[in-house]
C-alpha cells in the first residue's frame, strides 16, 4: 500500500464531506457507481459526477496539506458504510489530464537536473521496480498503488519554503547546508520526502541548485523573489566552508569559556578547603584556557574579516554590474542624439512659437465683417463720456438767500454816476495803479 503522507489511510472527518453524504442516500448511490464507460451516453449526469469528486479530491488534499496521494488512500478516505467509490480511478486521471495532479516519477523525470546524485538515497525507500518503470516506461506497479502529487499545492508549498529561507538568518549568504534547512522547514515538510519534492520543484523552477560536498549536501538560493540560480562554483563553496568553520569557532570559544569558569570555580572552592597546590593548579589551567580562547579569538577575528571583504567584494560587484547595465541603457537612449540635433531642434522650436506669436496677433486684429474699426471708435468714445461723468464730484453749494442783495438801481442814480465817471476821466493818468484799482472794483460790484 502506498505511503504518501504520514497519517494512515482512513475515513474523511465529517466536516471535509458534504452535507448529502448522510442525508441522500439515492445521490450517494449514484456517485459511488462507477463511470459510463463513454460520457456521449449521458453527459449531463457524467460531468456532475466528475464535479462532485473533482472538488473532493482537491479540496481534501489542500485541506490536510500534504502534497501526495494515491487511488487506494482516496478510497479509504471516502468509504462511506462499508462501501468505496467506484470511479475515484476515472477522476484521478480527468485530473491527470486536466494538469491537476502528476505522477511523481513523471514529476521527477521533468526536473532537469540528476537528482539521483543527490537524492537516490532519499528515494530508495521505493522498490527497485518502481525505479525500472519510470526509466523504461512499463508500467508495473497497479494503479491504486502509484503516487500522485497535487500539482498546485507543491507549487504554493516550495514557494512557501523559499520564502521562509528568505526571511531567515540563513539567507545572509546563499549556500546553506541541507540538514539546516530540513530543520527550518519542519513545520512546511511533514516528512522528509515531500522536503525533497519541494526541493525538486523549486530546482525545476531554476531558484536553488543542490551540490554534494565531502559527503554533506549544500543548497545555493537564488538571490531575489524573481531571480534564477546560477550554478555552483568555487566561491560559494569556500565561503560555505569558511561559515563553518566560524560556526565551529564560535562553538569551541564557547566550551573553552565554560571550562575557565569552571576552572576558577574549582580553584575558590580548592582555596577554602586549604588546599593550595590543586587551587593553584586550577588557576594555571585556567590560564592556558584563557590562553587558548584568546587565540580562537583572534582566528575567529580574522575569518570574519575575510568573510566581510568576500561580501563586499559581491556588493562591489553588483553595483559594477549596475553601472555596466545603466552605461549600456544610457548609450542606447542617446544614441541618436547629438548636441548638434539638440540645438537645431530648439530653433526650430523658437521658429515655431514665433509664428504661432504672429499667428494669434494676426486673428485677434481681424475684424467682423469690416466693423471692427467702427465699432472700436465708438467704444472708445463711450468710454471717455463714462470716464469725465465718473469724475465730476457733487458740490455744495449755499443755501439761497432770501433778501435781494442789490436794489433796484433809478435812472438819475446811474446818470450821476456816470457824471462822475466823466469828471473823473482826466485825473486817470496822475492817479497810481493801486489807486485806479478800486473805482473798477467799484464799477463791477455796481453793474
């Protein structure tokens, strides 16, 4: 029987059935039967059929999450009072054909990579003819027994492990190695197979490469949500060595930094009890611990320093590979353009304003029927008798009076009066100007 998950096969729990699945035993019946042998015969009740397990099949296999699957465990899954679906086979391969689920050997043969290097120890709990009838395409195993894969949810799952490698402390350098991994994974991978699967479906998607180094497996993650993995090669193999070799440095400091306590511990209590000569041994080895710490201290110093210029040597790299890329763009974006081009075409901008200037004067001076002329004289015209009426102020003037001011005057009156005006004719030239004055003020207050 086949395994693909780790809970053994077994009824479904109510909630993952629907709710006919108690209650319509006459519906129940009909989609337990098996399949009309060709669906001409009565679509209708063919596709509701295939809809209704299609749904369960797919549904149950995101609900429990695990990526793998086979007939027979279907079957048991979905046993209903002692009885088995009869069509599950014909469903599972409408979801074969429909790219909804994948043979696993045909998945593994699809990933372009010889995973048997690295991963044949992981498979051989499969028998050797399951092997022979991926490679020689003779079926031997029964149906019931193949393992499937849902071919989606690996999909959603290797994207899921990827990003928790992203978001981790291991993805300060891209080479990790494999048991590390596993470990961060445990709560994605419910088994180590499916981990391997996983792994094989991010390595068909070009975003890790598995190498096999002095016996122990390191994965290389592509940098980058979208970016494809470049193959493996002496860099990331000597920076993967020098990060465990500062892990087992950091490590060995840390035991030796236990041991020197406990070496002045050893000495105190050596002191109080009287016993010189052990305290005093104590404190040499305590010593020569400290000693040695101090020289891990240096040696752990300088890996680190030589991993620091190996990640700014990569920064250095990627940004000369920036500028290499912004150079190239730059000289295909001003390849047709010279100073030359720049200056013509900005005078024949400056051309362009100039007449589109001379253009709008020209239609804002035509007139409307020849009227224009006219009408503007007169405008103008209304305009200054709007103007003088806009500047005259009212002014207040006196009350009139009510008396006359100046009587009627009598014909002798006048007539003396120009007697003396006569008489008076000759003295005008011996009189002074100031004097003259005054009978012509007189006169024109008398007229």
């Amino acid at each position: 029987m086949c395994s693909p998950g780790r809970a053994p096969p077994g009824p479904a729990p109510a909630g993952d059935l629907p709710p006919e699945w108690e209650t319509d035993d006459e519906r129940m019946a009909f989609l337990f039967s098996a399949f009309k042998q060709s669906r001409e015969v009565n679509s209708t009740e063919w596709d509701s059929k295939m809809a209704f397990w299609v749904g369960l099949v797919l549904a149950r296999g995101r609900r429990r999450g695990v990526v793998r699957t086979c007939l027979r465990e279907l079957q048991h899954s979905f046993e209903r009072r002692g009885s088995l679906p009869l069509g599950l086979g014909t469903v599972l391969r409408e979801l074969l054909r429909r790219g909804k689920l994948q043979r696993e050997s045909d998945f593994m043969a699809s990933v372009d990579s010889s995973w048997i290097s690295w991963g044949v120890g992981v498979f051989i709990l499969k028998p050797l003819k399951w092997t022979l009838s991926s490679v020689l395409g003779d079926s031997k195993i029964p149906e019931e027994e193949e393992v499937l894969i849902y071919v989606e949810l690996l999909q959603e799952k290797a994207e899921e492990v990827y990003r928790l490698y992203q978001s981790s402390s291991l993805s300060s350098h891209p080479v990790v190695a494999l048991s590390e991994l596993r470990s961060l994974c445990a709560g994605v991978c419910p088994d180590e197979r499916t981990f391997y699967l996983l792994l094989l479906q991010l390595q068909k998607e070009k975003r890790v490469t598995i190498l096999e180094q002095n016996g122990e497996k390191i994965v290389k993650f592509a940098r980058g949500l979208h970016a494809k993995v470049s193959p493996m090669n002496d860099v990331d193999i000597g920076v993967y060595q020098l990060m465990q070799s500062e892990q087992l440095l950091s490590q060995k400091v840390e035991s030796l930094s236990q041991e020197a306590e406990k070496c002045k511990e050893d000495a105190r209590s050596a002191c109080r009890a009287g016993k010189k000569q052990l305290a005093l041994r104590c404190l040499k080895s305590k010593r020569r611990t400290e000693r040695r710490i101090e020289e891990l201290h240096s040696k752990l110093d300088a890996v680190q320093g030589i991993l620091d210029r190996i990640y700014a040597s990569q920064t250095d790299q990627m940004v000369f590979n920036a500028y290499q890329a912004g150079m190239g763009a730059l000289k295909l974006s001003m390849r047709d353009v010279t100073v030359e081009k720049a200056e013509n075409l900005v005078d024949q901008i400056q051309e362009l304003c100039d007449t589109q200037d001379e253009v709008a004067q020209t239609l804002a001076g035509v007139g409307i029927n020849g009227l224009a002329e006219m009408d503007t004289e007169e405008l103008e015209k209304e305009l200054d008798s709007l103007l003088q009426d806009s500047t005259k102020e009212p002014v207040d003037l006196p009350p009139v009076p009510q008396k006359v001011l100046n009587p009627p005057v009598s014909d002798a009156e006048l007539e003396a009066e120009l007697e003396k005006l006569s008489v008076s004719d000759g003295d005008l030239a011996q009189k002074t100007p100031s004097a003259s004055s005054e009978p012509k003020t007189a006169l024109e207050l008398h007229l």
